[in-house]
C-alpha cells in the first residue's frame, strides 16, 4: 500500500501544470529527434540538457526522461518509412518494418510499433515501480561471465534457428566482428585492423556509420535497381479499421511483445548494455520461437513488435541502476546521471528516501509521458505517410542527403561519411548475392560489449574456459547458447535417420 500512495503522490507532481508542459513538449521533440539519422536520445538530451537549469531539478529529469521515451518511439519512424535507423536502437525494426512499407502496409508497420512501444514502456514502467531495489541487486550479481554468456546467446538465436543459409550467417556475423574490432585495442592500447594506416580507423567505426550505410545507402540502391512501383508504398492510410486490424495483430503477436518487453527491461538494467542490444536479442528470440521463422525479415508484424516493446522496455530499465546504485544502464542516462549531480542530488539507495518528492514524481511523469508518447505519435502518422506518398525520385535524393547527415553528425569526420558510402555498396552487393545483414549489425553491436567481458573473465580465471560454466546464472545461459549452436549440425542427421528409419520400417509413421 505504500508503493501505491507514493505512485498517487507521484501523479501530482507530473501532471503540475509546468511538468505536464515539460512532458508533452519532451515527448514532441523526442520523436523528431528519434526519427533523425544520426541523432538519437543520446545527441538529444545532451544537446537539451544546458535548457533544463531553467525549471527546478524535478521538472528537468521529467523533461529529459519524456524525451528518451519520445525518441524511443521516434526512431522507428525513419526505419520504416525510409529504412534509414533513426537510432541505433531501431535498428532491429528496419528489418521487418520497411519491407512492411514496401508492401503498402507502413501504416500497419507504424500502428504496431506505436502500440508496441506503448506495451513494453508500461511493463517496464510496471515493474521499475514494484521491483527497483530488488532488480538493482540482481543486476549486481552479473559479471563479466553473465554479460559474454548473455552475448553468445544473442549470436546463438540468429545462427541456432535461422531460416537464412549457415554458412552465410555465420560468415555475416564474423565480418560484424572484424569490423567490431577495429581500432585500439582495449587491453593494450595498441592499434588492430586500421587498414593502410588510415588514422581515421583508429577511433573504430561506428555502429550507426555502418547501419546506416546498410539500411540507408544499400536499401537506396537496392530499391533503385528493383523499380519499385511508387503505388505499392502509397496505398497506405490511417483509418480505423487499419487501427483495430493492428490491435488484432498485437493480440496475434503477444508472446512477442511479452518477451520483449522483459528481456528488453532485464537487458537494459545490465549495466553499460542499453536498448540496442536489447532490440536486437528481443528480435532474435521472436524469431527463433516463431512458427514461420522464414517470413522474418519480409514484412513480418512480430518482427517489428520484438524490437519495439524491447528498446521501450530497456530505456526505463537503464534508468533503475542508475537511480539506485548510481551507475548509468545506458548513454542516454549516462548524461542523465551528469544532470543529476549537477542539480545536486546524489544517485544511489538514500536517494529513494531523502528525495522521495523527485523519485515519485519523475516514476509518475513515465506513466504519463508513455501514454501521451503513443497519442502523439499516433497522431502524426498520417504526416509520415505523407511522406510514402512522395515519386521515389524526390524521395531518393532526400534519402541521400539525411544519410549524410547521419554518417557525419556521430564524429564530425568525412572519413566516417565514405567508409558509410562503402559500407553501402557492399551491402548491396552482399544482399543480391542473398548474405543475410541483421548478423553482421548485431556482431558489431554485440561486439564491443563480449570481447571485454570475454577477455576479463578469462584473466581472472587465468584462461580457464570453466569459468562460464560453474558460476549459476552464466552456467545455463552458456549450455542453452552451445545447444542452439549445434542445432545446425544436428538437424541434417535427424532428417538422414529419418529417412533410414522409414526405408526399413515403412509403417512405423503411417505408411502402407
């Protein structure tokens, strides 16, 4: 009862006339930010957060937490309509979501992703309120052994059950982590992979320099090539039926969006992890417990409630550590974190008691900024259509240009603005040879999180591989990883014992 008289407390607080102002304005500018490439949440509060000293410390989380929230919504709005990931964490929705836009379905794509952002911020938001101390502590007991473990299972949905060819996965994901490595090498310090001493490589390249080349550039050109009819894109509308069609869908899909919520929030708490990971492992498990693994990455809707439901979830996971323990879940809240101390309050266990008015008060702004975060978005899909309804040779051009943008705004460097043109010509070549993408994107994502957690796990048990096996929680998540791994080569000898079973025994499936 007392939780609940504290959540009353902290309705109060949000809808004040000027937090109720800051959510609404927050949530606005968050979904545009989110829907530019290149920009994200994390560009966006940093940018935002020199205005916030102008309203009491309360209000200026409460401004910068409904604009994570709006630009969680927003990146799936030029992932879908362009194929272009606004963010790195909708990265996991262009794979689903634009081939639904190419099929004239965007407003379908858009409804479902609303919706689905809407499910997994109020889980996550559900559990933030009843479980925050005890879920701290669980992310506590994972170490460097937890995360790789965690990491290998990623990589083993994507090549255990893949509908996509083997060989050509696995391939796929290894040139993810190449790239991945690229750069300094963080136990030493001592450059690996810059090709031909280009010094451009030396500060890596950078996830969204290679998705947007992928998605942006390679779609571009893909799509150029195939002379898509302009029509096929512009049948798409808003109306009511494509509404309760969509809700239908979410009825269809709820083991997706059940699970990626979950995983999307339990994802997100992990320390340093954020929602991109999540998104991706959230899309990974949808479609590894699919019944038609195969339509994944056509215009599947499941497809795109996974990553949706995770990167809302994850985003109000990340911000539980870094309220109870101090430690930032995330970028985003990593300047989030820098804003408090500036404000004056001091993250960590006291803060849930000494600050009880600011805690309360920014747990009820989220309720409030997830809802009005799918009203809002929701009203503006027909604008997005809009833009659908554009010749693909006015749409082309403008594509180019935000892929620029995108390439150049993460470090400024031109060198990241070419090795993403490049990156796009491969992708294209890769795609009409049929080399599955989404693997490579979650190896250089993934990447840079399970080298050092592999690393430091193996020098403090020097070198013994034991270590991923005997500790409780990284034990059955390492054997699950292993049993998906091998499932490839398992599956064929079942088929050819099968078949010799059958030969010899013609009656025991039924056969006369």
């Amino acid at each position: 009862m007392d939780i609940i008289a504290l959540l009353l407390d902290g309705f109060v607080i949000a809808f004040q006339p000027l937090n109720l102002l800051v959510i609404i304005v927050g949530v606005i500018v968050g979904l545009f930010i989110g829907a530019m490439p290149g920009l994200g949440s994390v560009n966006g509060v940093a940018i935002l957060l020199p205005m916030t000293f102008l309203v009491p410390p309360a209000s200026a989380i409460i401004f910068l937490a409904a604009l994570y929230y709006g630009a969680m919504y927003g990146g799936a709005i030029s992932s879908i309509m362009l194929g272009i990931p606004g963010a790195s964490t909708a990265v996991a929705t262009t794979f689903d979501g634009r081939p639904l836009a190419l099929k004239g379905k965007a407003d379908k794509a858009l409804i479902t992703a609303a919706m689905a952002s809407f499910i997994g911020g109020t889980i996550s938001i559900l559990l933030f309120t009843g479980f925050a101390p005890m879920l701290a502590n669980i992310a506590l007991d994972f170490g460097d052994q937890e995360i790789f473990a965690l990491m290998l299972l990623a990589f083993a949905t994507f090549v255990g059950l893949s509908g996509d060819d083997i060989p050509k996965t696995i391939f796929s994901i290894c040139i993810g982590l190449v790239f991945s490595a690229v750069g300094l090498d963080i136990m030493s310090g001592e450059p690996r992979l810059v090709f031909f001493d280009i010094i451009g490589f030396m500060h890596g390249i950078n996830f969204l320099v290679l998705a947007i080349g992928i998605y942006g550039i390679g779609e571009m050109m893909w799509t150029i090539e195939s002379n898509r009819e302009d029509s096929a894109m512009s049948k798409a509308v808003i109306s009511m039926s494509g509404i309760m069609d969509s809700i239908r869908d979410m009825g269809r899909t709820w083991f997706s969006w059940t699970i990626g919520s979950l995983l999307g929030f339990f994802v997100g708490i992990l320390p340093a992890a954020g929602a991109t990971p999540g998104s991706l492992m959230a899309y990974g498990v949808a479609k590894m417990t699919s019944k038609d693994p195969d339509n994944f990455g056509k215009g599947e809707v499941a497809g795109v409630v996974a990553p949706e439901s995770a990167n809302n979830a994850a985003s109000t996971g990340s911000l539980l550590p870094m309220l109870t323990l101090g430690i930032p879940g995330s970028p985003t809240t990593a300047i989030l974190l820098g804003g408090m101390v500036i404000w004056g309050l001091t993250p960590g266990p006291l803060l849930f008691v000494e600050e009880k008015e600011f805690v309360w008060g920014l747990i009820g702004s989220l309720y409030v900024a997830n809802f009005f975060a799918v009203l809002i978005n929701l009203a503006f899909i027909p604008v997005f259509l809009w833009v659908l309804k554009m010749p693909f040779t006015i749409l082309a051009p403008i594509i180019f240009v935000l892929c620029l943008v995108g390439g150049y705004s993460p470090t400024q460097d031109m060198h990241d603005v070419w090795l993403m043109l490049i990156f796009g010509v491969g992708a294209y070549l890769l795609r009409k040879l049929d080399y599955p993408l989404a693997p490579a994107v979650l190896a250089i994502v993934l990447g840079p999180i399970a080298e050092p957690a592999l690393r430091q796990s193996l020098l403090i048990s020097n070198g013994e591989f034991s270590v991923f096996f005997t500790r409780p929680i990284s034990g059955p998540i390492t054997i699950i990883a292993i049993i998906l791994l091998i499932l490839p080569a398992v599956k064929p000898l079942k088929g050819v014992f099968s078949q010799e079973l059958t030969a010899k025994h013609p009656n025991i499936l039924g056969l006369t």
